[in-house]
C-alpha cells in the first residue's frame, strides 16, 4: 500500500526520470552523511558505554562494602 502511494507522490511531483536520478543521488548522499555522522559519533557513544558499565558495579559494591563495615547506615544508603 505504501508503495503505491510513493508511486503516486513521484507522479504528482513529476519525479520520474532525470528528476527521478536526481532524487536518487540526494538520498544515496544523505545515506553517507547519515552513516558519516553515526560514525564519528560512535566512539564517543562506546565509551560512555564501557564507563556505565563499569562504574554502576563498582558503586554497588563499594556502597556493600560500606555498609558492612558500618561506615554508612543503611538509612543514609
């Protein structure tokens, strides 16, 4: 059903042929900018990954660890 309506919509805005291959190539570039920019983005998004992962072990276990050794209520926890 969506196809066919994107058909109508390229009729209704005459973007058949060259104006078709001139669509094409704006969405084909779009494509590389988009994973382009996923991209440089993607080590940053990694890290804080990685650092989530670590720090909320860590927390959970040092909070534990107070509590046991009587340095933090657990009211105040």
């Amino acid at each position: 059903m969506e196809y066919i309506n994107g058909i109508k919509t390229f009729k209704l805005y005459n973007l058949t042929g060259v104006k078709f291959k001139i669509l094409s190539d704006s969405f084909i570039n779009l494509k590389k900018e988009s994973i382009r920019l996923e991209l440089s983005i993607a080590p940053f998004s990694i890290l804080f990954s990685i650092a989530t992962s670590l720090i909320i072990p860590i927390a959970l276990t040092v909070g534990t660890v107070m509590i046991q050794n009587s340095d933090l209520s657990p009211q105040a926890f």
